[in-house]
C-alpha cells in the first residue's frame, strides 16, 4: 500500500503561514505594515517637512503670561495666597530655621556626636566612626554652615515627605479603590525629572526655601506611598486571618498585624524619602534652596571645578551616611538587645558633648581648620586641560573624544530626527508601544508625543531625545557587559559592590563636576554624566536578573553539553528577559534626569530653556518646557515599559 503521508511534525507552507500569523507579535507587525501603505503616502502628500506645523501649535506663552502676572499681583492680596499658601510659607520657614538654630546651637563638636551615637546604636561601631569622619570632612572642607543649611532643609522636607507618603500608602494599602486611583499618578511621578517639580512650586510660592522644600516633598513623597502600600496588601494572609478570628476590630489589626509585618517596607520606604529628597534639595539650589546645592550652582555657572567639588563631596558623604544609617536600620528592625537603656546612654553622651561645647565657646567651626581644595583642584584641572584634553597620542584626549561623540553621534541622530516629518515620529512611537505592550500604552505615547508638538517645542525635545537615545544605548552596552561579569564571577561582583554603592547614592548634580572637569562644557559632558548616573542601576539589575535564573535550567544545559556562552545566550538571558527590559527602563528615565540637568552645563534644548525660565522669570518658556519633559519621559516610559496582560479566564 503507497499511501503517501507527511511526517509527523511536517508542515506546508499555508500552515507555515497561519501559524505565523497567530503569533502576536507577527500579527501585531502584519497590521502596522498595511496600516504604514495606506497612511504613509497620504500623510506625505500633506506634510513631507520635519517642521511641526504651526496650524496644530498652541502658544501658551500669553495665557501663562497672564497667569504667571495675576499670581504676582494678589501674592500679597488675594485670600487663597493670605489665608492658605501664605501659612504653608510661613510654616515651613519657620520649621527650617528653627531646624537650622537647633543645629548651629548644638556645634559642630554636638553635631558630630549626635550623629556618630545614632550611627553606632543603628549599625555599630565601624559606621559610627565613618560618619563621624564624614562630618569633620564637612568641616574641614569648609563648608559646614552650608552642610547644616541643607540638613535643616532636609530633616522638614523628609518628616513632612514621609508623612504625606505614609497616610497616601495607608490609603492605598487599605482600599482598593484607593490603589487604583493613586498607582497612575505615582507611576506618573516617578517618570518626571526632578527638575519638573521646580515650575509648579515657584509659579506659586516664588524663589526661596519654601519653594524648594515643597517641591523636595513632591518629589520624595512617592516611593514612600508606594512602599507603605506595598507593605500592607503583601501582609502575611495567614496572621490576618488569626488576629481577625480573636475578634480584633479593623484599627487593632492595623495596629497589631498589619504595620509591624510591613515595618521593613517601612524602613525602606524611608531610606528612599531620604535619599530622593537629598537629591532633589541640591537640585532645589536652583530656587533659592541655599545649603551645599547652591555652592555646587554657582561654582558651575562660573565653570570653578575646585570650587564645585569642595561642596559636592560632602553632598556625598551626606548621602553614603544617611543610606548606610537607614539600611542598618532596616536590617536589625525588631532585634531585642537593651537598646532602650543604650539609647540614653548614647543621648547623655551626646548631650554632654555639645553643653561642653557651647561652655568652651566652640560652636562654630574653627576657620583655622579649614582645608582649601578649591586652587589645587583647580590646578589640576588646568593641567589635564593643558595634557589631557586633546594632543594624547594614539588615543586622543578627553576634547577630542567629546568633540567626536558630538560630530559622529549626536549631530546625525538630532539631525535625522528632525528630518523626519513628524507624522512618521509618531507612527515609529505608536508601533514601538504597540509591539511591546498594547493599543493603550501607545495611544498613551503617542498622545504624549504629540503633545509636545502641540506645546511648540518640537525640535529641542528631539534634541533632548537625541541625547537620550545616544546616552541610553552608551549606558546598555557598558551596563549590560558589567552587569554580565559579574553575574559570573564573585570576585568581580565584589569589586564592584563599593563603586555601585558610591555613585548610586551620589545626587544628581554632583555627577557634573567630574565631567566638566574631563570634558568642558556642551552636549557630550551631559550625555557623559547621564551615563555614569544611569549605569549603576542597570549593572545591578542585569545581575540580579541573570543570578535569579532558575539553576535546574542551567544544570539541563550543562548536562547537554552547551558551553559557557551557550548557556549565557540560550538560557540565562532568555529567562532574564523581564529584568532586562526593567534594567532599560530604568536606564531611559534615569538618563533623562540628568540630560535634562546637562543643560547647566551646556546640553541645551529642554534643560536650557528650563534652566532659563527658572534663571530669567519667564515662567512661560521654563512652564512649557517643563511640561514638554514631563511628556518625553511618559512616552520613554511607554515604550520601554512592557504591559503586564492578565491571563484569560479558564486559561
């Protein structure tokens, strides 16, 4: 009998094809190829410029003209500003200048061992004497009225931070409905840049330290919402179910169960508030904040690299102290060792310390002290002007590679996106949303996009994205290369742990210095200091990504036979796909921050403008910028973000 049949597992071409097109992402493709011929050339026809054209333009700069005038006019008048904003002012001054008194009367000697006795009960002796030496570096640098001016600032804006996030993260983990509505707005918050929080709060209480203390409460408030919730919907189920069975009413198992199970999410939380409003209190420098940030400010407005680096580095010694303090905080959180007693002591000695202090007539600190860094530093930035900058042979210097990541980089990318016509921009976004999530995500991007053509600042927000796309792609490669070293090899990730933990608690503004120093001013300094504050986060993440890579499927591998990059190629970054796209995401938003705060040093485009608005009173073009920055990280953020689908019911 020749009965002639296919083999199993055989497959025709017309089945070829139909499986395909039950693939999703082929579907997905299929339909934007038919949807690019039929609106590709209709669209041409109509606008073939790159130009956004003025007929779909808004200019706001009138009506923010208007209302930035009224503001000014009933600030002393007008009852809302009298009876409302007018007591919000007052009250946060007061709070910071009343911090500032209580800190200048403690001393330098009381400050000190005020915070080296809490660093020691928290996390022991080795911490408790790195944060003592990190405040006589303050000192010693001269910059302590500064280092208070911005622990002042600091200790309201976190209180009043953790507060605010701490009621919206009970909310949001005791409602549901709550939930739902809070988790787009701070998913939204999250995405802003820092600098975007500045507008809104000198719109309304002007330059000063009030301004800037609400604004660090904006922008430090969420993730200690985010975590509170977290913390509370994750409690253990088990233990509700027990305390609710003993008949406890709903305040008891809050009180009881709920907020001690999610005390580390707590603690986190805190740990986060903190460091955010550091970092956002130092960029605040640009609205009167005062303290270290504004030393950092104006030592960069005059290019003074000595200068700025004396009050960036105790920014940082702030900043590794306070991370280290809460962390340890967080880690020995409900251990029982008569700490309670040991806290007296502690505070006695403190106590003593600064009373012994103020006898001696040694609140101040001693100018004699004093270690000048700014002329040497300086000095030896003229020399790697003079040896480094260009001229090196073989390599170049650090100028000409700047010059050259601008020439061959960054000119061709600006270029080409302003070249394009701007429909296509928006079908590139919508597809790029599209294909990794749904039609919701890219109508989302591409509402965002065109919003900022509807703003009229279309082509310094495809300057921005230029310096975006070249800093996220330099950032990926170098992230994604350590990320993997380390992945596989202790010893390198153990090299690596210290450096990683430096530059991911350093300020934004501080990653400025180090590259004005290097490489002048203009585009590529900023894309430069956007890469170094970007790639921190994506090396851990890759790390941590490629390490949780279940070790049954490695062991299948080996036992195939796969080599080493086998494995690496064919298992662990396959599995470790959701931790690498996260590790893009946030390498896109955290890249953004800083691009945008490269326009202090020379990035242009939506940074200058903002930098402008802020620095000349012209609301209106700091306001529309700000605005259009808000949209480019919404769209980043869309199209780098995978949407999470819920499985089908019954699947």
């Amino acid at each position: 009998m020749a009965a002639v049949t296919a083999p199993v597992g055989h497959t025709g071409p017309a089945d070829r094809a139909r499986s395909l097109l039950r693939h999703r992402a082929a579907g997905k493709l299929l339909l934007l190829a038919l949807a690019a011929a039929v609106l590709v050339p209709v669209l041409n026809s109509q606008w073939a410029s790159g130009t956004w054209p003025n007929a779909l333009t808004v200019d706001l700069t009138e009506p923010l003209g208007r209302a930035s005038d009224w503001i000014i006019d009933n600030r002393d008048s007008h009852p809302l500003f009298l009876y409302f904003f007018g007591y919000v002012s007052n009250a946060v001054t007061l709070a910071v200048r009343a911090v500032y008194l209580v800190l200048l009367g403690a001393g330098w000697a009381g400050v000190t061992a005020v915070a080296a006795l809490v660093a020691w009960r928290v996390a022991g002796v080795r911490l408790a004497l790195g944060t003592a030496a990190a405040f006589l570096a303050c000192g010693l640098l001269g910059m302590w009225v500064p280092t208070m001016q911005t622990l002042a600032l600091m200790v309201v804006a976190v209180l009043a931070s953790v507060a605010l996030g701490a009621l919206l993260g009970l909310a949001a983990g005791l409602s549901d409905r709550t939930y739902r509505a809070l988790r787009p707005v701070l998913d939204t918050m999250q995405v802003l840049p820092a600098f975007a929080y500045l507008l809104p709060v000198v719109l309304i209480f002007g330059i000063g330290v009030p301004a800037a203390v609400l604004a660090t409460v904006v922008y430090a408030a969420p993730p200690m919402a985010r975590l509170t919730a977290l913390g509370l919907r994750d409690a253990d189920g088990g233990v509700m179910e027990a305390v609710a069975s003993l008949g406890a009413t709903a305040r008891q198992r809050l009180l009881t169960a709920r907020l001690p199970l999610a005390r580390k999410e707590l603690l986190l939380g805190l740990n986060q508030t903190i460091m955010m409003a550091l970092s956002m209190a130092v960029i605040a420098s640009v609205i009167g904040a005062g303290g270290l940030g504004d030393r950092v400010y104006q030592a960069l407005a005059s290019v003074d690299v000595g200068a700025a680096l004396a009050a960036g580095v105790p920014i940082v010694l702030l900043a590794v102290v306070l991370d280290r303090v809460t962390a340890a905080a967080g880690e020995r959180l409900g251990e029982s060792d008569g700490s309670l007693p040991r806290w007296g002591y502690a505070a006695a000695a403190a106590l003593v310390v600064a009373v012994a202090g103020r006898l001696a007539g040694r609140l101040d600190w001693p100018e004699a002290w004093n270690v000048a860094i700014a002329e040497p530093v300086n000095r030896t930035v003229d020399w790697m002007t003079d040896h480094l900058y260009s001229g090196v042979p073989y390599i170049g210097g650090t100028a000409d590679w700047a010059a050259h990541f601008t020439t061959w980089i960054l000119n061709p990318l600006r270029d080409g996106l302003q070249w394009l016509p701007w429909w296509s921009v928006l079908l590139i976004v919508a597809a790029l949303a599209w294909l990794i999530g749904t039609w919701r995500t890219a109508l989302t991007a591409v509402l965002a996009m065109a919003a900022i053509g509807v703003l009229g600042v279309w082509q310094p927000s495809l300057d921005t994205l230029s310096q975006v796309l070249a800093a996220v792609a330099v950032t990926l490669v170098l992230g994604l290369a350590t990320g993997i070293a380390a992945a596989r090899s202790e010893r390198v990730e153990r090299l690596l742990r210290p450096v990683l933990d430096v530059f991911q608690t350093m300020p934004q503004f501080v990653y400025l210095i180090p590259v004005v120093a290097l490489f002048g001013i203009g585009r590529a300094p900023a894309v430069a200091a956007a890469v170094v504050y970007a790639l921190p986060a994506v090396v851990r993440i890759t790390t941590q990504g490629l390490r949780a890579v279940d070790p049954a499927a490695l062991e299948a591998a080996r036992s195939l036979g796969a080599t080493s990059g086998q494995q690496l190629r064919q298992v662990q970054l396959p599995l470790a796909r959701p931790a690498l796209l996260l590790a893009v995401n946030q390498g896109v938003v955290l890249v953004l921050a800083v691009v945008i705060i490269g326009g202090l040093v020379g990035g242009g485009a939506l940074g200058y403008d903002v930098v402008f608005g802020l620095a000349q009173g012209d609301l209106a073009t700091g306001l529309v910028a700000g605005a259009a920055i808000v949209c480019l990280g919404l769209m980043l953020d869309r199209v780098t973000q995978p949407t999470q689908r819920r499985p089908k019911k019954g699947a």
